[in-house]
C-alpha cells in the first residue's frame, strides 16, 4: 500500500483528488520560478511565488498527514523568507539546491500517483546553501 492509498483510506476521496490537483500544478511551476530567481528582474516575483507554493504545500501536506513533505516544505519554505528579505538575485548554489528541491518534489508527484511510499529525502538537500555567497 502506497501513499495514495493511504490517504484514501483516512480521506475523502475528493479531498486527495483536489490535493493531487493542486500538488501537481504547484510541482510544474517550480523550475521556472527558481531558474528566475537568478534574474534581477524576476527575483522578487519569483521568489514571493515560491514561498507561496512551498507554504501551499506546508499547509495541505500537514492537513494530510504527509510528515516528510510537510517537514520539508517548511524547511524551504524558512530558507526563501530569508530569500524574500533580500534584493539581489540567488546565487548558483541557492539555485541548484532549490532545483534539486524541486526534483525530490517532482519524484513524490510521480510516487503519489503510482501508488508508491515517498522517495526518501537526500542529506543532502538538508545542508542549507549560503545564500550570501
């Protein structure tokens, strides 16, 4: 038994079908939002989109029950409000640990709907990158 099963199980089925919905309009608009956060002038759009989708996430993956992706969304979600205070774009470090954030979220996408348990969370993506470098 999968996630999706899972949450089938404890919620009505309206209420995963919504959620997957959402989760996968949020998943496709990831990699274009963090990819122009390296540009001057999309930084602040960008990032304010982001902190939106990942507290979005936050929010539903908590009402579901779905620990790691609740957990690590905040985590994301913590280190773009120190994002937002900023002015300058990201730099290439920020980036490709957000774009490799964005995967491991892409990859949970595709476990839901195939039924599966949640792709671990890398290490790696644990190590908060030195947005000031």
């Amino acid at each position: 038994m999968g996630v999706r099963s899972d949450l089938e199980s404890n919620f009505d089925f309206e209420i995963v079908d919504e959620f997957l919905d959402h989760y996968g309009l949020m998943v496709d608009s990831m990699e274009l939002l963090v990819l122009d956060l390296a540009k001057e002038e999309m930084y602040k759009r960008s990032v304010e989109e982001l902190f939106r989708v990942f507290h979005n996430i936050k929010s539903a993956s908590g009402f579901l029950k779905i620990a790691p992706m609740e957990k690590l969304a905040a985590f994301v979600e913590n280190v773009l409000d120190d994002l937002r205070k900023r002015d300058k774009p990201a730099n290439d470090d920020t980036i490709n640990w957000l774009l490799a954030v964005s995967d491991l979220f892409a990859s949970w996408q595709q476990d839901l709907l195939a039924d599966r348990e949640l792709t671990p969370i890398p290490f790696s993506l644990l190590k908060i990158p030195d947005i000031d470098a």
